[in-house]
C-alpha cells in the first residue's frame, strides 16, 4: 500500500498492557526448530507444536496493524510466515535460532516517496512503539544491502512478540518484488547469493542485471535523481508480462 501524506497523532500502545502468553518458552522454542530440520520430514506433533506458536502471533499481528493503520496512516500489508518459508530459513540456519527469527510476523509499509519520507516513517515508528514491552529496533538494509535488496527493517516488539515492520519506497519494492519472481524461478538461495539452480548462464545474467539496477536504484534515491534507466525498464518488463498475462487469460 502507499502512504498518504496526512499526519497523525501519537498512539498510545495502553492495550499492550495485557500481554498474550507465549504457549511456549525459548529453551522449548530452540529445541521445537532443532527437531524440525533434524529429518526431511518432520514429526507432525512438532509442525502441530510451530502452528500453536504461529496461531498465537494472530491477535499481537492485528494490533499492530492496527496501530500503524492509526499512527503512520496507511493500512499496511501483513502476514505471517508459513511452515515451509520458516523450515527453509532453518535449515539455512543449522535449525537452532527459532526463537531468534524475528520475522515469523510481519507488516509491510511502501511509501510512494524517497529516502527522506523513509526515514521520517522509520522515526514515527519508533515513536509508536516505545511504549512495548521492548525497545524498537533498526536493521537498515540500505546500508547493508543483502544481495541487492534494500529497505530499513523496525522490529517492534508488542505484547513481547517480535514483529518486523518493512518499510520500503516505491522503487525498492517493485525491485523486491521482481526479484522475488526470479528467486521462484531460478531457486530461492540466490538471494543469499547461492548460484541459480535453473536457467544456467542466463539466470546468472539476469540476477547481476538485478544487482546492477539494484545499486542504480540506491545512487538515485541517496541523490534524489529521476529513476534510473534499470528500473524504467522493469516497468515496461513488468506491463509487458502483465498484459501477455491477460491476453492468456482471455484465449
């Protein structure tokens, strides 16, 4: 979604104050993903243990929402993370940091501006969720980009429960989102950097063509230049393949 200009008054986070339980400890969170990586195919009572886990992120997800929606002015994207996206992250971590994954719930912010409304929306969060049971925090990914991707993360932390707050321009997430495309066609690991498993040389092309757009993209938004050329023509790329799309739809 696109922020909108308007302003907003400060929230006050007062219903944080009855805080949801954890329905399971951290020792116990650490030895559930450890198990979980251990086979290829995990016990059903620990994937049953991990929806109990994930089931109690629901209603701490939906006030922050919420709040967002009250303070920041933007009804925000959000989601929690499914089985499959959190076993892969395990086992690219060895399975013992469950209870460390701080995205397992997570809003998106897109703003339809530069850096510098980045930054301010960055600071209004913070604001609105100083009065948690934890600090914010900041994991800028525009000054330590991770193969290409850059947007500032705030981890909040309502009712105890970390939740990543992904606050990107408009640029940085229709270049997420295109890179997303290419992961789910030449393998998930390239963007951690892992070479392509489909596609060969051709797939390798394309994803150093992304990181070339990638840092075009970062030199005009720190100058707060005109888009530069890479990302015009995704656009096109992107209005191409959406209108071939429809053209199958309608055969």
């Amino acid at each position: 979604m696109l922020l909108s200009s308007g302003g907003s008054s400060h929230l006050g986070l007062t219903r944080y104050n009855q805080a949801v339980p954890r329905p399971i400890s951290n020792s116990a969170l650490a030895r559930l993903g450890k198990r979980l990586v251990a086979t290829d195919q995990p016990e059903q009572s620990d994937v049953d243990g991990l929806h109990v886990l994930l089931s109690a992120y629901s209603p701490v997800l939906a006030s922050a929402v919420d709040a967002v929606a009250r303070d920041i002015g933007v009804v925000s994207a959000s989601r929690i993370k499914n089985t499959g996206t959190i076993l892969e992250k395990l086992r690219r971590q060895g399975g013992h940091t469950l209870s460390s994954i701080q995205d397992l719930a997570g809003l998106r912010v897109v703003i339809d501006a530069g850096r510098a409304e980045q930054d301010r929306v960055v600071e209004r969060l913070m604001t609105t969720f100083s009065g948690a049971s934890r600090a914010p925090r900041i994991v800028d990914r525009r000054a330590k980009p991770v193969q290409g991707y850059r947007a500032v993360h705030v981890i909040v932390y309502p009712d105890r429960f970390p939740v990543e707050i992904q606050v990107r321009t408009r640029w940085q997430h229709q270049w997420a989102e295109w890179f997303e495309r290419l992961a789910d066609q030449y393998g998930r690991g390239i963007r951690y950097g892992e070479p392509p498993l489909e596609g060969g040389d051709a797939a390798q092309q394309a994803i150093d063509w992304m990181l070339e757009v990638a840092d075009q993209i970062a030199v005009a938004e720190e100058s707060g230049g005109t888009p530069p050329l890479g990302f015009i023509t995704l656009q096109l790329l992107d209005s191409v393949i959406n209108w071939l799309g429809t053209r199958q739809q309608g055969s």
